[in-house]
C-alpha cells in the first residue's frame, strides 16, 4: 500500500517576510525630497532677501498668462490630436494620408520654428484667405457673411491667441500618435462584438472603444501636459508676457539677472513637480483598479 502524502485541509497563514529599514531606505524618493528641500530654501530666500523678493513679486504677475496659455492650447490639442488619430486608422485612404501627412510634418520641424511660423506665416494667412473668401461672397451677394469675414485682420489677433494657436497645432500631433496606439491597444474582437450587436462605427467607437483607450493612455496624456507647461515658455519669443517673458523683462531693466533666473526656474519647478505627483497618482489609482 502506498502511502498518501499528508495534504493540509485548513488554510495556510504564510507570514510575508517584513521589509528591512535598509530596503526602505533605498525605495525611499531621495530625489523628490532634495527638490523639496532646494524649492523651500529658494522660497526662505525669496522671502527674506528683498531682491529677490522684489523679482518674484514682478514675475509672478505671469504666472495667469502661463497657465492660461497651457491649458487653452492643451485643450484644443487634444482634439486634435483625437481627430488626428482616428485618421491616422481610417480606412479612408484621403484622411488617412491627410492625417499622416499633418503628423508628420509637424513633428519634423522644431517646436520653437513652429511658433515662429504659425504665428507670424500661417495666421496670416488663414486671415488672408478668410478675407478673399469675403469678398467672393459679397459679389455674390451675401453680403451679412462677407462683411464678417472680410472684417478679420492680422492686427486683431494678439500674439497670445497666435501663441495658443501654435501649441495646439504643434502638441496635436503628438498627441495624435498617443491616441492611435491606445485605441489599437483594445482587442479588435470588441469592435467586432460591437457592430454585431447593432452598433454602427461611430457608436462603437464612442461608446466602447474610446472610453477604454483614453483610459490607457491617461498617464501619456499627463505626461505630455507637462510637457506643454515647460514648451509654453517658448511663447515669449512672441512678446507674450508670461513668467518667461517678464522674468527676462526684468532682468534686463534691472540687470538682476540671478534673481530673475532663479525665481523663474524655481516656479516651473513647482508647477512641473506637482503636476507630475498627479500624474504618478492617476497611475497608481489605475493599477489598483486593474
């Protein structure tokens, strides 16, 4: 007779060996604490020392138009880059290549000579063919709509509208690539399980597909709005006062440019650190849900 090996009936307590200090130590955020540690003596400073108090209370006065700028021109990125995106997957062969061909162009050319150019070239121009177009129609007689567009002018649109203008366009397409990989991350079976259950493309796509895919790319889509936060500096090429902007306003009027430098950098500090602890939080409530 063979002898049955002993099988236990309750349940096993495996006790989890505890972390050591020293395995605490070393997954300890050492980097998150010396920038915290850097932004509160630069704070102490700006607080104590009247130069420096003095720059921050001048450049601070930017800091709306920077935000401002950020998430207008984040806003209209994001559709479109979403628009771009579902391009870049028709099956449509004129908007697929409409949409590679906007994607592609733009993230070949610098982010700074995109400003430069939408700005001061595309705008224009945009404005330029709304004018012709205005006049075409009053020939034609219609007259209401041709007075309006005939009306627009380049002096009209401030360079921080010029500025948003270029963001969009430029973030857009790298937004764009994002939204393609996470819709191709959902299993085509559930398109599939769509459609056969009545749903026509556009209904599948809304109400299935996108909401899962946004949901995997959520950290992307983060991490790229701080980057739009660092890239919206590159505005005061355009005279648009933001804290750039008014940082080297004030240090060329007071040729303080320690104080002026250090404040600006400290405060794009803060602003990108904070907004990165939400974007690791976002993630981590993610995992946990998954």
């Amino acid at each position: 007779m063979v002898e049955q090996p002993l099988v236990p009936t309750g349940p096993l307590n495996i006790e989890e060996e505890p972390i050591s200090f020293g395995a605490r130590l070393n997954e300890f955020p050492w980097w998150l604490l010396s920038i915290f540690l850097i932004a509160i003596w630069v704070f102490f400073i700006i607080l104590t020392n009247q130069n420096y108090n003095e720059a921050f209370n001048f450049i601070k006065a930017g800091l709306r138009i920077t935000i401002q700028t950020a998430l207008t021109a984040y806003g209209f990125a994001l559709i479109f880059g979403l628009i771009a995106g579902l391009g870049r997957l028709s099956k449509n062969i004129f908007f697929n290549n409409l949409a590679r061909l906007y994607v592609e162009l733009i993230r070949g050319v610098p982010i700074l000579v995109l400003i430069f150019f939408i700005a001061l070239v595309g705008v224009p121009s945009v404005v330029d063919g709304l004018n012709a177009l205005g006049e075409w129609l009053m020939t034609i007689g219609a007259k209401p709509l041709a007075a309006a567009l005939t009306a627009f002018n380049n002096q009209n649109i401030s360079m921080n509208a010029r500025a948003i203008v270029a963001l969009s366009v430029t973030y857009g397409a790298y937004l764009a690539e994002i939204f393609r990989a996470g819709i191709q991350s959902i299993e085509h079976g559930q398109m599939e399980a769509a459609r056969s259950l009545g749903m026509s493309y556009a209904q599948a796509m809304r109400h299935i597909i996108l909401p899962q895919a946004i949901r995997n790319v959520l950290p992307a889509l983060g991490n790229d709005f701080v980057a739009m936060v660092k890239d919206s500096s590159l505005v005061s090429v355009l005279a648009v006062r933001d804290i750039t902007q008014v940082s080297r306003l004030y240090a060329g009027s007071t040729f303080r440019f320690r104080e002026a430098y250090v404040t600006l950098s400290v405060l794009y500090l803060t602003m990108t650190i904070l907004l990165s602890l939400g974007v690791q939080l976002i993630e981590r409530r993610l995992r946990a849900n998954d």
